[in-house]
C-alpha cells in the first residue's frame, strides 16, 4: 500500500477526520485529527485507528503504525 491508498482507507472509515500519512512499504506514520478523539484516554484513541486498519494489518499490508491522534483543538495548539 502506498501512502495515499492508506490516507483513503482511514478517510472512508472514519470520516470527519483528517489524516497525514507519511511511510513507504508496509510502515507507517500518522496523524489523526477529530472530535471523535474528544474524552478519549490514549488507548481508545489508538483503538479507533486501528480499527479502520483490521483488514489491512492482518492480510500484512500495513506491518508497522505509529500513530498520534489529536482534537482539533490540540492540533492548532501543536501547529
């Protein structure tokens, strides 16, 4: 999977989110921005992403995720 099949991935299952995926390969780093992550503890944040990415980590096309996840409100205040 490159990059871009990855960013669409995440944006059909979790929509009203924006994402920025950078990797190659099979590795993958990405930013995730949302209400949904809104009272979330980092755990349950992590959860939702990978939940969009099941398939794609068990047929082994995606092997590796660091994910961030932010509100918002938290991704102004980093920007």
């Amino acid at each position: 999977m490159d990059v871009d099949a990855v960013k669409a991935l995440l944006e059909d299952q979790l929509q009203n989110c924006e994402f920025h995926v950078q990797g190659e390969g099979s590795h993958y780093n990405i930013a995730a921005i949302g209400d949904v992550f809104e009272g979330l503890r980092p755990v349950q944040k992590q959860q939702v992403v990978y939940a969009a990415l099941k398939d794609r980590i068990a047929d082994g096309s995606i092997h590796a995720v660091n994910i961030r996840t932010y509100t918002p409100a938290q991704w102004r205040e980093q920007s």
